[in-house]
C-alpha cells in the first residue's frame, strides 16, 4: 500500500506542475477525464509514467478504471512493476 | 450553365470567386435569385477543400440535438450528398461524405441553376474598383462579387483590409484516408491506444475520423508529409485494429486551415459566437466549437452552452469598402477565435447561400437593405 501512496505522490506532482498549476486543487480520487483530460493530456501524463518508472504499458491497460484518477493510475503502475496481471 | 472563357463574355450581375463549399452555394443561391452569375475557379471543376483535400465529414450542419441549423441550400445539398444519417461524436453531428460525390453533385447543381456561367481554369486576375465599387473583374464588369476564395483574393487584388491570417492556432494538416482499419474514432480510449505508441515514437499527434465505407477513417495529422509512411508504420506495427491498415493515398500534401479574413460592415468575434449572441440581421446560425489546432497537433475546443447556436449577421458577410463585395466561407468578416468555429463545412455552404441572396438583394436594390431578412 505504502508503494502505491509513493507512486500517487510522484504522479500528483506532475500533475500538479504540468496540468493544474492554476491553483486548481487535485487529490488522489480526482477524475481525471471529468476535469477536462482529453486524450492528448492523458497521453502526456502516460509518457511520465513510462519515462518515469521504466515501464511501458500494454494496450490492455488502457482502460477507463486504470485511468479513472490518479490513485487508479498508481495501482496499474505498481502492479506493473511486479509483472501482475490486470485484475479481472 | 455555360463552359466558356471568360473573355467572350458581356456583363453581368455578380461574379463569384472560388467554387468550394462556400463559393458553390453561393453560385447557386444568386442564380436562383434571378441574377446573372458567374463561377471562376482555377481548379478543373468545383469542390475545393470540401471536394480535393480528401475530408470525408460535414460539420457545422447540426445543433447539439442533431437538427438542422440552417435551411435552403445548405440543407438542400447536405441532404443531396448524403447517404446515410449524421453521427454523433462528442457534443456534437457530422455528416459523413464521399469528396468525389461532393464534386459531382456539386457540378450537378451548378449545371440546374439558371443563368449561371462557371469558367474552370480561371484564376482571378484583376479588379477594378471605380468610386468605391469593384466595376469589373478579370475581362467582366460586374455589379457584385462574392469572395469565396478561402484566402481572399479579391481583397488582396483590390487592396482592400484583410485581417491577419492565423497559422498559430489554425495550423496545416496532412489529410489522408486510412483503409483497412478497426477502430472507433469516437471512443476517448481507443483513440488513447493509438496516441500513446506514436508519442512514444516521437510522432505528433493523428486525429481521426470515420470514413464513409466501413473499415475506413480519415487521418488528420499534424506533422509533415514525410512523416506520414512512418506513422502508418507504428500503426500496424502497435496498434490493435491497425495491423493490416493502408492508405491509397498516392502523394501527401499540407491543407492549410486559416482563412483571410475581409473586414466587413460587422467583425464577427469569439465571445459573440461562445456566448451564441442574435442579431436583428442574422442570416446563418452556427454552433460548432470554437476548434484550435497548434503546430504540436493539440485541438483545444471551445463550445457554446449546451444546445445553444450563434447568428452570423448579414454585415458580416459584407465588406465594409466597396459595398458591392460580399463574402462566404473562410474569408468572412469573422475575428481568428469566430472563424474558428466558422470555418467548418456546413457553415460555408450556409454563408455562401446567404451571401448569395444578399448580394442578388443588393444589385437588385442597388444599394444596402441591412435588416433584409433572409430565409434560413
Ligand atoms: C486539416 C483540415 C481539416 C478540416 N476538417 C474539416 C472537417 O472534418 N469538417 C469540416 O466541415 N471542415 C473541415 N475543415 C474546414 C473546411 O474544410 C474548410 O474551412 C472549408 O472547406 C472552406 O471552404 P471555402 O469554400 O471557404 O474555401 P475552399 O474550399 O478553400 O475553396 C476556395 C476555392 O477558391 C479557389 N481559389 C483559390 N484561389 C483563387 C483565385 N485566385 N481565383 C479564383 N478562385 C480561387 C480554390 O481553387 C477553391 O476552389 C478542415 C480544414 C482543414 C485544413
């Protein structure tokens, strides 16, 4: 749990920099595609991850639950980073 | 409709300059209206970008609950083109289409309307303004003329004010068809999975559309030509849907999506059309967002209250100085963030309508009726 709170905490801080530095509160439950995250938006935030976390994300977790918010971002990224499987 | 140069031909009552979507309609609607009227066009035969650059989808046609926004000939034609129903992406309707489909009906109606002379391979070439009106154009004196040139050549021959032209938020695209693909251009996800492999590639951004047969999209990318094969290539290579997709596309080339704009007796602006003001003298409504695109591919859309349409009023459509000229499509008087949303399809062909009426009001007049109400 404490890995995934760290990942959330990196992932707020670049969305805290890069997307909502106009004073615009973000938490780890924010949706992300209901604050105005269109897809190019997501595609920088995905490159991040990637460059970020030496990860590259498989189509199969491009998903509306794994990018619901950023806390759902952080689970897929450290399940990732164990070589899980997505959840059923 | 005659064929003929321009050269062996007397007066008439309104010139029309560029025949795409705006220019067409304008054709038409001023022929009807009962003045002698005629098309040049330095291409082969009518279309423009609506007919050559390889789009295959009307926007602007609709409101938000998929009505018409516009009657007479925009609806007219939009209905003539079409073979199937509108589709719903986002907020908002466009209608698929075949460009070669686009280009022979256009010619269709050109050909039904009465007293209209159209001249292909004639690019306008001079304009001569006498006491404040344009009196004749190319070998033709004329009593109107309508700009539809997309990049206001008119205006520019005849030193008239142009507004700047606006490649930073109305950048170039490469359009090309896609065949062979599966893929759902209207869900945020799949569009994601196909977005993600080319930024890893370092590639800007593609941005799809559906095509008019099935398996088909229209790619609208934001890099140069060249770059086009390799982008083909990540698709098939990462995408899911993509593995065996190809483009018949021979060659790619840029289409530019600014227009130049005449300054005319009303500068449409961006907050009139996001706040969907009315006017006394509207003679066109429009609802599509407000659509920029920068150089990087991004598309920043800006739309209107829910189910709510602007008016372009008829002083847009007419130049400040000369009186005589009118003007339809990209060339309106419309300020970068209005054009914006004007500039799309279904809006063109229903300014060209209209300007084609006002001015067929205005040679019969022979003088300004600025309220005259125009049938939608
Ligand atoms: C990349 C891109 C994507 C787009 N996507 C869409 C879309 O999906 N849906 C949509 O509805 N709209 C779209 N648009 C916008 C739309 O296609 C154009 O804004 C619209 O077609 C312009 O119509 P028009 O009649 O004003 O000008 P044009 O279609 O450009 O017509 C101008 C005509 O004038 C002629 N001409 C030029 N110079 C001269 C001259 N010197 N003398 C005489 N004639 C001349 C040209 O040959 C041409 O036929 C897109 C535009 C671009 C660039």
């Amino acid at each position: 749990m404490s890995e995934i709170l760290a990942v959330e905490a990196r992932l707020l801080e670049f969305l805290r920099t890069e997307r909502f530095s106009a004073g615009r509160d973000i938490t780890a439950e924010t949706d992300l595609v209901a604050s105005g995250f269109d897809s190019l938006a997501m595609v920088s935030l995905l490159m991040f991850v990637e460059k970020s976390f030496g990860l590259w994300i498989p189509q199969n977790e491009l998903t509306g639950e794994n990018l619901q918010n950023p806390h759902s971002l952080a689970a897929m990224v450290v399940r990732l980073l164990h070589n899980q499987p997505p959840v059923a | 409709m005659n064929d003929r140069p321009a050269a062996d031909f007397p007066a008439c009552d309104i010139a029309v300059v560029g025949s795409g979507a705006a220019g067409l309609a304008a054709a038409v609607s001023a022929a009807r209206a009962g003045c002698t009227t005629r098309l040049i066009d330095p291409r082969a035969g009518p279309g423009g970008t609506a007919g050559f650059s390889g789009l295959t989808t009307l926007c602007g046609l609709f409101d938000e609950a998929g009505d018409w926004l516009n009657g007479g000939f925009s609806r007219e034609f939009a209905e003539a083109l079409a073979e199937g129903p509108p589709v719903r992406q986002g907020r908002v309707w466009l209608l698929p289409y075949q460009p070669e489909r686009f280009r022979t009906r256009a010619a269709e109606f050109l050909a039904g309307a009465p007293g209209l002379t159209v001249h292909w391979g004639t690019p306008l070439g001079r304009v001569q303004v006498e006491d404040g009106h344009i009196v004749q154009l190319n070998d033709f004196p004329v009593r109107a003329v309508i700009d539809c040139s997309g990049t206001a050549e008119v205006a520019r021959l005849a030193g008239i004010p142009c507004l700047a032209t606006d490649e930073i938020t109305q950048a170039p695209a490469v359009i090309f068809p896609l065949h062979g693909v599966r893929h759902d251009c209207s869900s945020p996800l799949a569009n994601l999975r196909l977005l993600l492999p080319l930024a890893r590639a370092g590639l800007p951004p593609l941005h799809l559309q559906p095509g008019r047969e099935p398996d088909t999209v229209t790619a609208k990318f934001s890099g140069p030509p060249a770059q086009v094969e390799e982008v083909i290539t990540v698709l098939r290579r990462e995408v899911t849907g993509f593995a065996h997709c190809s483009s018949p596309a021979r060659e790619f080339h840029c289409t530019p999506r600014a227009g130049r704009m005449i300054l005319g007796r009303h500068l449409l602006s961006g907050s009139e059309v996001l706040t969907a003001q009315k006017f006394a003298d509207g003679v066109v409504r429009g609802a599509w967002p407000v659509e920029q695109w920068n150089a990087a591919g991004q598309c920043r859309l800006r739309y209107l209250p829910a189910g709510a349409y602007y008016d372009i009023p008829a002083r847009a459509l007419q130049a400040a100085e000369p009186r005589n000229l009118f003007m339809a499509g990209k060339t309106i008087s419309a300020d970068v963030d209005a054009i914006a949303s004007a500039r799309v399809m279904g809006c063109c062909l229903a300014t060209g309508a209209a300007a084609g009426q006002l001015a067929a009001a205005w040679v019969r007049s022979g003088a300004d009726s600025p309220g005259t109400p125009i049938a939608r």
